[in-house]
C-alpha cells in the first residue's frame, strides 16, 4: 500500500510538471498566424456564414426586380468582385496559415492556377437569375493579367454567366477599381455593385486609414443593401491592410502589435 501511495504521489508531481508549460504556451499565441486559419474554419465550417451570404444574395434578387421595374435609357449592369464574393479560396488562406506564412504572389498564382476554388453560398443563382433579366454582368477584379485564363476557367465551371473575356476587367496599373467602373458605365448603367471589400464599391474608400474607411461606410448607409451588396470576409482585406496604413512589409510581429493595439477590451 504505501509502495501504491507514493507511486500516485509521484505520478501526481510529474502531472503537474507537465501542464503548466502548456498553460504559458497558448496564452502567448499571436493573432496573426492563428487568425487566418480560425477565420477560414468559420467561413468553411459555420451555418452563419452561409446565412449571411444567402441573405445578401436573395436580398440582392429583390433590390434588381425593383430596379428592372424602373428601368432607364441604358441597358442594366451588375458589378461584382471575384475573390470571396462569388469564388472562395478560404483553403488557400489555411494553407498558407498552417504553413506559418501568409500571403505572397507565388503561392496565390499556384492556387488560382487549380482552378479549384468553390462558390460564394447564393452567388450562381443570383448572376444566372440577373441574366435571365437581361442584365449583363461584369467581373471587375484585382486578379492579373496572367490569371485570365484559370479565372475564367473557375467560373465557368459552375456557368457563372458573362464569364469571358469582354466582361472580366483585371488588375492593370492601379489596384483601385474606378476606372474599370467608369469603363462599364460608358455603356451600362450599374444598378448594384457586390464585393467584400469596400473598395468595391467607391473610391471614397480606397486606401483610407481605419477610422475614415469607418466615417465613409457610415456616410454611406443608405447605400448598403440598396446599391451596395457586402459579403463576408474576415480572413484579409483593406481593413486589416487600413490597420496598419498599408504598410504591408512589416514583419508579421510588427503587424501583430498594432494590430493587438487596436483591439477593445475591459
């Protein structure tokens, strides 16, 4: 009995022992490298997602009934980001944050080239119902040159409608996406614009500091749900790029402490 006894003591000690290091470890997890993979497992993973997506979209459906109803001069056009508003690519965001990087040219090019990428939840009904009305549909995004080919190759796999190379304006000189909106609006007029991103939608947001992209968007209430359709995206964006003004060659540790220095707590 007492051999038992100490035999528990000793296992109780070395319990102990072993623990506490785990304990101090995950209290010392930085938001960087961990955020992109727990904000891609919600967009993956969660019903809410969906939720919201499906929401924006159906909501979108009855905002373009009202605008066919009143329609002008010009034929109607929709304008519509790619990247995390009709095509996900939340699995490459956990790829590169399982690898402990983030992005970079070279590993977004090699996933883009697959192809692979599945849809936004709600967004090949809404563009083929647009369509269906005779609403054209263009794709305005910062994707390259180089990528036209596989871009189209991923939309048309699930006929994504106007997805050829007349409607697919890419990156060219600028990352803002006014000219190419001034370029559809020549002979369209826009009826709604679908984005992640507040870039998407006005300039007015283009690479403004945190606090005047938030002034800009509350300025512009009237807009969303009415012009402006937003979907969801918490893995990257000019908002965490507004963070730390754009700064993006900052070392992952330089971004982590602004961006730990920005968040509200009690």
């Amino acid at each position: 009995m007492k051999w038992l006894l100490t035999g528990v003591l000793i296992f109780g000690l070395f319990a102990c022992k072993t623990t506490q290091p785990v304990a101090e470890k995950s209290s010392d997890t930085t938001l960087i490298p961990g955020g992109p993979a727990w904000a891609a497992l919600w967009q993956q993973q969660s019903g809410e997602y969906k939720a919201l997506c499906l929401q924006a979209y159906q909501l979108a459906a009855l905002r373009l009934d009202q605008y066919l109803a009143a329609k002008g001069s010009k034929p109607l056009a929709v304008v519509t980001d790619i990247d995390e508003t009709v095509l996900d690519n939340s699995p490459y965001s956990v790829h590169q944050a399982l690898a402990g990087k983030g992005y970079d040219d070279k590993s977004w090019m090699e996933w883009t080239a697959k192809a692979a990428a599945d849809t936004v939840p709600g967004a090949p009904a809404f563009f083929k119902y647009a369509a269906s009305k005779g609403v054209k549909v263009f794709y305005i995004t910062n994707r390259a040159e180089s990528e036209r080919a596989v871009t189209l190759q991923n939309l048309q796999q699930y006929q994504f409608p106007d997805a050829d190379d007349q409607h697919l304006l890419l990156k060219t000189t600028t990352s803002g996406k006014e000219p190419r909106r001034q370029q559809v609006l020549q002979q369209y007029d826009i009826v709604m614009l679908f984005g992640d991103n507040l870039g998407d939608f006005a300039a007015i947001f283009d690479k403004k500091p945190a606090d005047e992209r938030n002034a800009a968007a509350l300025q512009s209430a009237a807009s969303f749900g009415s012009r402006f359709i937003v979907l969801p995206n918490p893995m990257y964006g000019d908002w965490e790029g507004a963070l730390y003004n754009f700064q993006y060659k900052l070392t992952p540790s330089q971004k982590d402490a602004i961006m730990k220095s920005r968040l509200k707590k009690y």
